[in-house]
C-alpha cells in the first residue's frame, strides 16, 4: 500500500518532531536526513536517538565557507556518525565557469548555478532512498509558510519511485530551534555568531541586521520571492516545478 502523506500530514500536525521522526524511520527503511544548518543539526541530534538507520548526507558545492567544512566535521566527530558529502559533476562545473566565469549568478541569477552544484547532486543522492528530512520551518521565508510536516515529493519522486518528503521541524520558530541548540549544547557552525542567521554558500551568504529576516543574507540582491535553490522547489508554484526540472 502506497504511503499517505497527507493523512500523516493531518496526523502530525501538532505533533513534537521527535515523533514525527520516529514515525518516519519506522515507516521508510531506506531514509536521508539532508544536514547543512541549525535547524539539521537539531534533527541530527535527535535522530541520533533512534539508531544509525537514517543516512545523514551534506551537499559539499565547493563554495562553502571554511567554518561549515568545520562544522560538518564538528558534528561528525560529536556524534560519531558518517555524513555523506555529496559534490557537483565536475564536468558541469568546469563548463558553467568556463563559459560565464565565477560569479554568473550575480548577473544572471542563482538558479543555474545551484542547479548544477545542488539540485543534480540532491536528485543523485535521493534516487538511492524512498524518503528524506529536511529541516525546513513555515517562518523562514514567505516562500515557506505552508509547509507541511509530511508530503509527497512532487519535484524528485520518479516514475516506479515515489519520494516522502518529512519536515518534523515546519511548525517550530527560530527561537525553539535556538533554545533546543543550547539545552542540549549541540554544536553549530561559528558564523551564526558573527550575524550569519541562514547560511549558504559564501558567494550568496552574508550576515544580516537584527531587523532584517533571517533568510535576508541569502542571494539578497534577488527579490524575496525568489530565495529557493531549487532544492526544496515544492514549496513554490506547481508550474515552475517542470521549469526547475528542466534546469537541473
């Protein structure tokens, strides 16, 4: 029987994430966690609990600020779990910088860009499982806000492989992950000291205001609106799905 992801949608809709993490491993045996910033380590720490079934994997683009290559091996070594670097085709790579330089995205927009460092290598690594946790939360962008804790991947599912998308943390605030982080002293990458409240690639991240959302510092000379990197393109419009598709 195919899974329901709306009935555990409707389920879990109020539930601790603990729980709906318990659920998820216990219903999907081949299961990632993607891990990058403060929200994922909050989830590492919690799926540390329920054993070593749950693959923990990163996105390594080769832009990444020197302090998450050290958080990542911070949490490795914490934990004392494997996490899996997934990187970009280099050939891709070699070709995007070649043709349009280092910095095309400044002039043409993020998309292609994190399409060949994220999106390919994100399709690569959930072909292998049937289900994934992201620590995506409704108060993080206005692209956002309607997340649910569980659901279908529309956007990496393939035919003969449907993909459940778990996102246990989507109705917590900034402050419940934060005050989470320090009750249980779970480490956290170095720059969320020095004003870095989201955290990217160091091209398209910098730190922000107090005033200013948290997701403010990421590609922040794109409209609001746009701030997706493709790697969660379910949040937005149905039809720029196949769009997306396309470019990955």
């Amino acid at each position: 029987m195919a899974y329901d992801a709306q009935a555990a949608a409707d389920r879990f809709e109020q539930a601790d994430p603990r729980d709906i993490l318990a659920h998820a491993v216990e219903g999907f045996d081949r299961i990632a966690l993607s891990f990058s910033g403060a929200e994922d380590v909050v989830l590492v720490d919690m799926v540390a609990d329920l054993g070593d079934k749950v693959q923990i994997f990163c996105l390594d683009t080769g832009r990444l600020h020197p302090e998450t290559y050290r958080f990542i091996e911070k949490v490795r070594d914490h934990y004392g779990m494997d996490i899996e670097l997934m990187f970009p085709d280099p050939e891709a790579v070699q070709t995007l910088v070649r043709d349009k330089g280092l910095f095309s995205f400044y002039r043409d927009g993020h998309q292609e860009c994190c399409a060949i460092r994220k999106i390919e290598p994100l399709r690569r690594k959930l072909a292998t499982v049937d289900a994934w946790i992201t620590g995506q939360r409704r108060d993080q962008s206005p692209t956002r806000t309607a997340v649910p804790v569980a659901q279908n991947d529309r956007a990496f599912s393939a035919p003969g492989h449907p993909l459940v998308k778990f996102n246990p943390l989507a109705n917590w605030t900034a402050t419940q992950v934060w005050d989470y982080i320090r009750d249980y002293q779970v480490p956290f990458n170095e720059l969320h000291e020095r004003g870095f409240r989201s955290i990217g690639c160091e091209p398209c991240t910098r730190p922000v205001a107090p005033h200013e959302h948290e997701r403010a510092g990421r590609w922040w000379w794109e409209e609001a609106t746009q701030k997706e990197c493709g790697l969660h393109i379910t949040n937005i419009r149905e039809a720029d799905i196949g769009n997306a598709r396309e470019s990955a």
